[in-house]
C-alpha cells in the first residue's frame, strides 16, 4: 500500500508548486518522494508532441552523436 500521505507531506515540504510544474521538478519531486517511500518510481519523461526541433538543436545533436557524448544522461540537476 502507497503512504499517500507521506507523498502529500512530500510535496508540501518540497515547495513545488504543482499547477503547471516543470519536467525538472517532477523529476526532482519523483526522486524526493522515492526516497521517502523507499520504492522507485516508474519514470516516464514527458514532452510535447508535435513541435519541430530547432535548426541548432538538431546540428548540435548531431555534434554530440559524432563526439560520443549522447553515451550518458546528466541528472536532474544537471552537469558539473
């Protein structure tokens, strides 16, 4: 069974604000109430479907494909 409220005491710890939270704090939230819980969570990244990739993006992803660097994910909080 789920301690939903210890996910409730979770979130109102955390101080996000979950009316249009961003993917980074759902990551962040995600890994603060794994903890908690002592269970992983199922992640499932979101996006938005349907919008085309920049021109930079898409010659710098192809620079990271050629460099090897795509090989690692950075974390939530991102690089060093």
């Amino acid at each position: 069974m789920i301690d939903t409220k210890k996910i409730d005491e979770v979130i109102n710890q955390s101080g996000i604000n979950l009316e249009g939270i961003s993917i980074r704090n759902v990551g962040i939230l995600a890994g603060k109430i794994e903890d908690a819980l002592s269970i992983k969570y199922i992640r499932m990244d979101m996006g938005i479907p349907g919008l085309l990739a920049p021109d930079a993006g898409i010659e710098e992803h192809k620079a990271a494909l050629n460099n090897a660097d795509s090989a690692q994910y950075c974390s939530f909080a991102g690089t060093p």
